[in-house]
C-alpha cells in the first residue's frame, strides 16, 4: 500500500487512526496492538507471503535482545558478545540471500562461468529498513542503552507503518518512550493539524513535483539502457530531471512520514534536510539519508576505527563505509561505483579541510561567494554520481557520461518528442519543429523544480515554530521570508488548494524510488 493512493487517504488511514483513539480511551495495550496489527496489514497488503519473514524477524531480535539484557549484570561478556555477534550475523545472512544472492550467483557465474541456478527472489519491501532498525536495537541492548522490553511496543517500533517501508532507520531509545506516553492515546487537535499539514506538503512533493519531472527523466535513461546515443542537452535534461525527481520523491516520503507520525503523537527523526543546499559532501550527508548516514557511522565507521588510527586508516574506513552503503542501495556493481565516487569525494573534502586547518583557516567561517561556489561543485558531484545510480551498466552510464560531455554532439535525438503529443506547451508552439518545443519544454520543467528545490525553504523550516520531527533546523531567515507556516486561514486556503492538486493527480499512482532498496 502506498501513502500516495486513495486506499491509503481514504480507507487505511482513517480507519486505522479512529480505532486505535477509540481504543486508546480504554486500553493503552490494546491501541498498541492495533496499531501493531494495522502495520502488519500495511506491509501485507503488497504481499502477504512476506508478513511470516517479517514476524520472525522481529520475534528472533526480541529474543536475542532479551537474552543479551539478562546477561548485562553477570561476568559473561564472551557469552554475551557471541549472542550479539550470532544476532547481528543472521540478521545480516537474511538480507544478503533476499537482497544479494542473485547478484553474488550472477557474479560468479560471470568470473567463473559456474551457473548456481537459483530461483527468482523476491527482494521482501522495506527489508533493509526493518534489518537495519533491529541491527542496531541488538547493539544498542548490548551497551546498555537499550533497555524496554514490552513485545508490543517492540513490534511496534519495528513494523511502526509510517516508517516501515521506506525507513528512517528508527532507534529503541527514541521510539519506546513515547510509546509509553499517555497523550498519544488520546486525540490531539493540534497533533491532527500538524501532521496533516506535513503530509499534505510531502504528498504535494511526490505527486505533483516529483512524479511531475519524471516523465523527463525516465525517457533519458531508459534510452542510454537500449544503447542509444544522446545529444547533450537530452543528457543534461535527463540527469537534472532525475536529480530533482529523487530529491522530491525522497523528500516527499519523509514528510508524509513525520507528517502521519504526528498525526498519532509520534515524533520521528529527520531524515531530509535540503541536501542539495550542502556547501560540501560532508555536508551533503549530514542532510541526506539522515538515519542511515548516522546508522552507518555509528555502527560500521566508528567500529572500523573512525578517524583514531591516523590519516590512511580514516580515509580507508571512509571508503569502505560508503562502499558498503552504495550495496545497501542495490545489488549491483553500479551501485558499488556509486558509494565508491561518495567515498572519493568524502576522503577528498577531508583531505581539503585536512589542508585548510593546517594553514590556520578556520572552518566555521566561510564569504557568500564561497558558499555559493561550495554549493555548486557539491550540487554537480552529486548528479554526476546519479548517473551510475541510475543506469543500469557501466556501459550505459558511459555513454550517458559522454552525451553530457558533447561527445555524441548536440543534434536532438528525439527522445522528448513522444511526449509533446499530450503536451500543452508543445501545442502552443505547434509553429515550432516538435523536437525543439520538446526539449524547451524539458528544458523549462526542470528550470522550474530546480528554481523551487534551491529557493523555497524546506518543510521543517516552514513548519519551524512547532517542532513536528525530533530534531529542530534552524531557519535561514534569508530564504524564509514570510512562508512560515501558522494556523491561520491563509495556511489553510494553500494547503487545501496543494492537497486538492495532489489528489487530483493520484490517478498516476507510482511507488517511491526507495522502496526498491
């Protein structure tokens, strides 16, 4: 089931949010229980053969977080680090068979032309997510930290359907207190307002702006994949409209998912912070993938010796975490490439800082012009890394790489045009050779969502007088202008009319691009 689909608005939602308040007067348990079970339903809905994994994930990881906070207080830390270690290691075997074996078979086959012969796997929704949140509840009980163990309130803050699907990777210690709280079984109006309003922007996000530009993106990429050669302006249109429709989407996502979250009095973790706004690829992950990023400092960069053991091992440890991320986002060697160019890129700018601190200059303080040229070189390494993350070959992404450089010339080869038969723009200038209406129409599109993500301030700036996540971001009053959000008529009149837009538009339902991950 996605959020942006009338099932969802118009029949999960409400259903699921008025019983567990109608249950909640009476039973705390049992609104957590329905709402365990509502989730459950949610992820079952794509597909139910997937719920029993789901299950016995989560039964397996409370039993082995059970075991490891019985042994806290005895003098057994080999036991306990064997259950930790055995606990992890299973968790990590699920999601390499469901999510790798078939990459890994294929490899094999392709070095040493043994053929495995395994069947089709289904990779299960969400299981990176899921995994991941559990992965670090083991490790969080083995320090200490994590010390609740209510079963449903543990389901729960697994299968916790807002973030189920498509993360963020949830912590026990931020989640189980507020299950615990009094006020989330009863109806909270302003709870209400604020939820919905986030949801509504991140709706607005995904169906409108993101599905919105895709439909020049996918064109792009679909045609490199079939060995076609492109002009430069169709490369350059292509990459920036899937820059701009995986900003939304994602963005989109983690608003309907705060959004939703405060509807029921629960707070999640940021997970988009206007990313492409970073002055640096340091930057650039503190504000992209927010949870993960931190998930994978905490639990695979510190682990590996961080930045203690001298320059090289820093620098090494840096390379092999985004390696590994650029895995978890898929099975496939362009993935790989992927967090391999975010690796080279994150050991270059902390070489540069390395640099600059040595001659004295202070890090912290930087002219506009600097931040200007910042933002841009990061902007432009970032959609250059898009290109193997989008493509399905290195060959393609080559080919893709050598249209953007002017290598394939600057002759349009048509890939818009099938799109000017239902384009408006295009029936205007009907006096104009349709493959260049088509391209000024791509051209203007991605002008316009580029003017939008790079002008308009994000939801947790506008929403910035009610703390709707767990973290707080400053506002930058240089962009907000007067888009604050309060609760007032004009608020209500623009969000009515950008929720009315995006339901409109739900006809052309699409899931999120990291669902797939």
């Amino acid at each position: 089931m996605l959020f942006n689909s009338y099932p969802f608005i118009f029949g999960f939602l409400p259903v699921t949010f008025l019983v567990f308040l109608i249950l909640g007067r009476y039973s705390h348990y049992c609104a957590a229980m329905w709402l365990t079970a509502a989730s459950m339903f949610f992820y079952g809905y794509w597909n139910p053969a997937y719920l029993p994994l789901l299950a016995a994930s989560i039964s397996f990881n409370y039993v082995i977080g059970f075991v490891l906070a019985r042994e806290r207080d005895r003098d057994r830390a080999a036991f306990r680090k064997f259950v930790l270690t055995s606990g992890v290691a299973a968790n990590l075997l699920m999601l390499a068979y469901y999510k790798y074996a078939g990459f890994l078979a294929q490899a094999v086959k392709d070095l040493t032309g043994v053929d495995l012969s395994l069947a089709e796997i289904v990779l299960p929704l969400g299981i990176s997510f899921f995994t991941f949140t559990q992965i670090a509840f083991l490790v969080d009980v083995y320090r200490g930290i994590a010390r609740e163990f209510n079963f449903v309130h543990y389901a729960l803050f697994v299968t916790y359907f807002p973030h189920l699907i498509a993360g963020p990777v949830l912590h026990h210690k931020e989640m189980m207190p507020q299950f615990s709280q009094k006020q989330i079984y009863r109806l909270d109006w302003e709870n209400l307002a604020l939820g919905a309003t986030v949801f509504v922007f991140g709706l607005f996000k995904k169906v409108v702006l993101a599905d919105g530009i895709a439909i020049y993106a996918t064109p792009v990429f679909d045609a490199v994949d079939q060995g076609r050669m492109l002009s430069s302006g169709e490369a350059w249109i292509g990459v920036l409209a899937y820059s701009a429709q995986l900003y939304f989407d994602f963005s989109g996502y983690s608003d309907m998912a705060i959004g939703l979250s405060r509807m029921f009095g629960i707070k999640l973790p940021l997970n988009f912070n206007s990313p492409y706004k970073a002055v640096n690829i340091i930057d650039f992950w503190r504000r992209w993938h927010m949870t993960l990023s931190h998930f994978l400092r905490d639990y695979l960069y510190i682990p590996l010796g961080g930045s203690r053991k001298g320059k090289f091992r820093r620098y090494l440890n840096l390379m092999i975490t985004m390696l590994l991320g650029g895995l978890w986002h898929g099975a496939g060697w362009t993935f790989l490439l992927w967090g391999g160019l975010h690796g080279l890129y994150l050991v270059m700018n902390h070489a540069w800082h390395s640099l600059r601190l040595s001659r004295g200059h202070d890090l912290e303080r930087s002219s506009r012009l600097g931040r200007i040229c910042g933002r841009t070189v990061t902007f432009l390494a970032v959609i250059l890394a898009w290109v193997p993350f989008r493509t399905e070959s290195f060959s393609s992404a080559a080919s893709l790489y050598a249209s953007m450089a002017g290598i394939h010339g600057n002759e349009p080869r048509g890939v818009f045009e099938p799109l000017a038969e239902s384009s408006s723009i295009a029936a205007i200038l009907n006096f104009i050779p349709v493959h260049i209406s088509s391209i000024f129409e791509a051209s203007l599109s991605c002008a316009v969502v580029l003017v939008i993500l790079f002008t308009i301030p994000n939801t947790q700036q506008v929403m910035r007088y009610f703390r709707v996540a767990l973290e707080a971001v400053e506002a930058d009053r240089r962009e907000l202008l007067d888009t604050t959000w309060t609760p007032s008529f004009k608020w209500a009149l623009v969000i009515s009319m950008m929720g009315l837009w995006a339901f409109l538009d739900l006809n052309r339902v699409s899931e999120f691009l990291y669902f797939q991950f």
